[in-house]
C-alpha cells in the first residue's frame, strides 16, 4: 500500500503518518532525508552540488529528484509499502509521480488529507509556549502549564518560538496554499484524496485514518 499526507501546518500530520507508517510497515519516503544522505556521502558525486544548490536556496531540480526517488523505491521489497512525506510539493512532481509509478508497474493508493481551518491553524500555533531549559512544549489553551507561563517540570519561564508568530504563520500558510493547495485538487480529480477532520483529538483521527487504510489493504 503506497499512501500520501498532505495538510497545513500544525494539522498533526507528521504524527498520524508515524502512526499509519508504523502499523502498515511502510518505509517512509523524506525527500530532505534522501537529498541529505546523498550530501553526507563523500563518495557521492552529486552530493557537492547539491548542498551548492539547497545553500544557495536553489530548488533541487525535478530530474534528480525523480531519480533519487526511483532508486528510493526500485530498492524496496515488491510487497513493501511507502509513506510519502513531502512529496510532492508541486502538480509538476505529482504528474512526475505518475509516471514513475506507472514505469515501476505500482500505483498510489489514496492520499489522506488533514482537514483544518486557517483559523483554528492560527489559535494552535499561536498558543504554543516552549520550555527553553527542557524542551517541554505546552499550549496555552489544549495544555497549559500549571502556573501561567512557568514550566511544570523545571519550574523555568515559557517562551514562544521565534516562528510561531503570526506574520511567519501567515507566510507558512501562504506557501502552502500556493505549492500544496493544488495537489489537493488533483488528487481529488483521480479520486484518491480522502479528507480527514484534523479538529479531532489524536486517538479519534488515528481511528478514522485506520478505519480507511484498512479497507484499502
Ligand atoms: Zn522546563
């Protein structure tokens, strides 16, 4: 089984897919963790350019990305499933996906979207307060500290992220909805994209999510 996540930031999106990754076995397919590996490698000789390209902000192009990816895959079991994790970013990449996918005789087969509304993203990440001693982290309405602003364990002062603030929030959705928004249209067009309420508490979208993959396998 081959599954995608998509969803906003803050849509809890990394923690269902771990959850899905972990159950169905799945290898899990990061773009940053290949491209990284192939930096670390001195004896990769595409990894020089790379690390040029991602210091320079230059987007990695699309064909080594779709190369990488298909070694990524072609070195899988037959029967082992994928997780995609930030992949694609772009309808350009989807369609590319395609056709690897169609190439290797495999197929994507359904991409769970984590429903959730700009205002309800804004109220999550703005009330987060971090711990900057231990690393705790707490919400200031979901999961607050015990004394206002305090941290329950170590007893040091919150503070809130640097990129937790409104104007970087803003700037994040903004990316998403120009890169990311139109994946969810075309696969809502191959009939593969499945919305999941990203409001719920963690155990009932991990139910919903379960109850969905287990009718494809
Ligand atoms: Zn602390």
């Amino acid at each position: 089984m081959n599954v995608m996540f998509l969803g906003v930031p803050s849509s809890g999106k990394g923690t269902q897919a771990e959850f899905v990754r972990k159950k169905y076995k799945l290898a899990h397919l990061s773009i940053g963790e290949l491209l990284r590996k192939k930096i670390d490698d001195p004896n990769d000789p595409e990894g020089q350019s790379i690390r040029e390209k991602i210091n320079k902000g230059i987007l990695v192009d699309n064909d080594l990305i779709m190369r990488i990816i298909e070694t990524f895959i072609s070195n899988l079991s037959s029967d082992e499933g994928i997780l995609f994790d930030g992949f694609p970013r772009s309808v350009e990449q989807a369609i590319l996906l395609d056709k690897l996918f169609e190439k290797l005789n495999k197929k994507l087969d359904c991409v769970i979207n984590m429903e959730l509304d700009d205002r309800v993203v804004m109220e999550r990440i703005n009330g987060r307060r971090l711990c900057p001693n231990c690393g705790k982290s707490y919400h200031i309405k979901f999961n607050p500290s015990k004394i206002k602003d305090t941290c329950d364990d170590c007893g040091s002062k919150l503070v809130i992220r640097e990129d937790d603030n409104e104007e970087s929030v803003k700037g994040r959705l903004k990316t998403y909805y120009s890169q990311t928004h139109p994946l969810i249209n075309y696969y809502k067009e191959q009939g593969k994209l499945i919305g999941i309420d990203a409001t719920q508490d963690i155990e009932s979208i991990a139910k919903n999510i379960d109850d969905i993959l287990g009718g494809i396998q």
